[in-house]
C-alpha cells in the first residue's frame, strides 16, 4: 500500500503546532477523535484517540486495531485503552502526559461521550480545536496535491469521455447511477466520499433527470435528487426514466487514495438544437460564472467576494430565483473547499472574510433550477496557485448531447 511519508506527517504536525500555538496558546496540545483527522496526522485510520502534545511524539491510543495500525505507520507510538480514564495514565507510561489545557476536536465527539471525557478526566480543561483543523487541512501539501490532481484527471475522463457511450436517453436516474459508478470504480476511485458536516453523508452523489433536479432535498446542496428510497436519498430513482428532450444532470465525488475531486456534467437528450432556450442560456452562464470566478481566485482574495459577485451575475441576467437552487433547495454558497472531505473550509459564501492561500483546493459549481426544465450548471475542482487558479477536473463544461 501507499502509505504517508514520515516526512509529510511531521510536516502537518508542525504546521499543527504552529496553528496551537496561534489559536489556542493556552493549550499544551491537541487531543483528536474523527478517524479523518487522526487518519491525517497519523497516516492510520485509528479508532481512538489522538494525543499531540506541543513537543514529544504524537500518541495513538485505540480501543482496538494496534497491529493495523502497526502496519499503515510502523513509526508511530500506540498503546491500547479501554476507558477514557485509561488516557491520563497512558500517556504519562508513554513520556506524553497529558497537559491542564486541552484543545479538543469537539465535533467528533457526541454529546454523551463528551461528558463522560470530562467526568474521566477531571481537573482538565477542554478547548476547541476546530478553527485549528479546517485551517490545518485547508492547505494542501505536494504531496496531497498529486492526490488530488489524480483524482481530478480520473474525474473528467469518466464524466466527460466513458459515460456519455455508456448512457442513452430510456435509461432510469439508478440505471445511469450504477453506469458511472462502474466507470468510477474501474478507474480507482476508492468509493469513499466523506462529509465533514455532523450527519451528513453521501454515496458517489445525485443523478437528476429532468424535473427531479429541482425535486426537494435536504442535503447541503442545490441540485435536487428523488434518490433510491427516503432512507438512502442518494444516486436516483428506478422509477424515473431520463427521457428525450430531457436534461441529466449528475453530480458526483470521485475519490483518489482517500483525497477528492468534486464535479457536475449536464446531458441532454437529444440534438443540441433542442436544448430549451432558458436552459442554454441559464447553463451560458454557470459557465461565465466559473470562468469570472476562476479568474479571481488566487492568494489574497476574501471568498465572499467571489459568492457576491457570482450573485450580482444571477441577478443581472434574470435568474437569481434559481440560483443555487429552486425555493427550498436554495443554498447560500457558490462552493466549497474539498480534500479528505468533499466539504471542507473555506467556503465561498457572505461568511467567509479571511484570504484564500496556495494550496487551497475548492469545488466551485454554479448551478440554476429551471422550472419544469430541471437544473444545469457546472462544477470543477480548482487548485490555487501562486499565479491564480487550475482546474483539475476537466474544462469541458458544456452540456453533452446523446442520442
């Protein structure tokens, strides 16, 4: 297997550290529980908890897997536990003892397991550690970006090249689904698409035809999907058929050794002449829109610049109703970073002031619901580099006709 380099890893803790030290001075190091943000710091998927101290060798403590872990990082300290009040004296036994003030990664953690953390472990006191996190993984080391370039190239050779000979209009939303998930599979993708968000999930992401991508939703996005059944409101529906004359649209993860790209292609169903009208012009521009915002997405520019001037586009020509969503399915985000999780920080929306950095790698996907027509629009990951953004996902972005 690909395991992280020892190199890459004290990189991050050091850049952990660095952020400690900024956020929460108070603290004498970072105590971790998602198994993403250990999988991060220790290259291990770990069931447990994470010990960084400010100085001295980080400490893995798992409940369970020490020879897995053995194996995906021979050079990382572990030691087993069975109750958080094991944790105080296991990492005195291992030269790491746990310090008055700790910052916590609070929202992996229930409510419930959290208390009895703090009954376990009284006299210490908990900080959060989120804000240092999202910033720590925000920026993309080379290595990470190989990763994601990867995953990227994999992302745009499936949806634009293989799926559109592997769909053809009588196929249902699930049919189209298992197409490219076959496709996604035969080209490496691990099958993993993480969220971040407490509760959210997803499955290679939503298949639309036609009205179903304005059909309501109450996932963190703007297209809209029926989904295979209320319990699992991913992929799409077997009891929609993508028709002639019809618009699909598919919005999917592709995801590379752990690290993602995020992607949206439209297709329409017949000859590019039919295309309704307000879905050219509505899909037009989506495409102005990404390029806009691509053009100003380098280091130093405040993201929710970008959110406002991509709504000041929306309402100029018309369609702001439909921006980023018909009524409900509206969100309040022209896009997202992305990496071990397809959403991560920063954000492009009114909230987010601080500058975008090298090394940053967001999804941006401007999309329009059309009434009775469905959803179009675009969607690419893009790199930011010292000389402005790169996409790696493809650039085609035009609607793709089949027939």
């Amino acid at each position: 297997m690909r395991h992280i380099p020892q190199e890459e890893l004290s990189l991050r803790h050091a850049r952990c550290r660095a952020l400690l030290e900024r956020f929460r001075p108070e603290a004498g190091g970072l105590m971790c529980f998602g198994r993403t943000n250990i999988y991060y710091l220790t290259g291990a998927m770990g069931a447990g908890v994470l010990w960084l101290p400010r100085t001295g060798r980080p400490l893995l403590m798992v409940r369970k897997g020490m020879e897995r872990v053995a194996l995906d990082n021979p050079d990382l300290s572990v030691a087993s536990f069975h109750s958080y009040g094991d944790l105080r004296l296991t990492a005195q036994e291992h030269g790491v003892p746990l310090s008055p003030v700790i910052a916590a990664e609070k929202s992996a953690l229930p409510w419930q397991l959290a208390d009895t953390l703090q009954k376990k472990l009284a006299g210490i006191s908990f900080v959060g550690a989120e804000g240092i996190f999202s910033r720590l993984r925000a920026i993309k080391s080379s290595w990470e970006l190989e990763k994601m370039r990867i995953a990227g190239e994999l992302h745009a050779k499936a949806l634009e090249e293989i799926l559109p000979a592997r769909i053809s209009p009588g196929m249902t939303e699930l049919q189209v689904a298992h197409a490219a998930s076959d496709i996604f599979y035969s080209l490496g993708n691990c099958g993993v698409s993480r969220m971040s968000a407490f509760g959210e999930e997803m499955l290679l992401g939503e298949v639309s035809a036609g009205a179903s991508g304005n059909y309501p939703t109450f996932y963190n996005g703007p297209l809209g999907c029926r989904g295979i059944h209320p319990s699992a409101p991913f992929l799409g529906s077997a009891d929609v058929v993508w028709k002639d004359g019809d618009l699909l649209t598919v919005d999917a993860g592709f995801c590379f050794e752990g690290y993602n790209s995020d992607k949206t292609q439209c297709y329409f169903a017949g000859d590019k002449s039919a295309v309704p009208l307000p879905a050219r012009k509505a899909h037009a521009l989506c495409r102005d829109m990404e390029a806009e915002v691509a053009q100003r997405m380098r280091p130093g520019v405040i993201p929710r610049e970008l959110y406002a001037l991509a709504l000041r586009m929306a309402e100029e020509a018309g369609f702001a109703a439909g921006f980023m969503g018909l009524g409900g399915n509206k969100v309040p985000f022209l896009g997202h970073s992305i990496g071990l999780c397809i959403d991560e920080w920063p954000v492009l929306a009114a909230g987010f002031g601080e500058p975008l950095e090298a090394g940053m790698t967001l999804a941006v996907e401007p999309k329009i619901g059309l009434e009775g027509i469905g959803m179009v629009g675009v969607e690419n990951t893009w790199e930011i580099t010292e000389h402005g953004a790169r996409c790696l996902s493809g650039r085609g972005g035009d609607i793709i006709c089949v027939e």
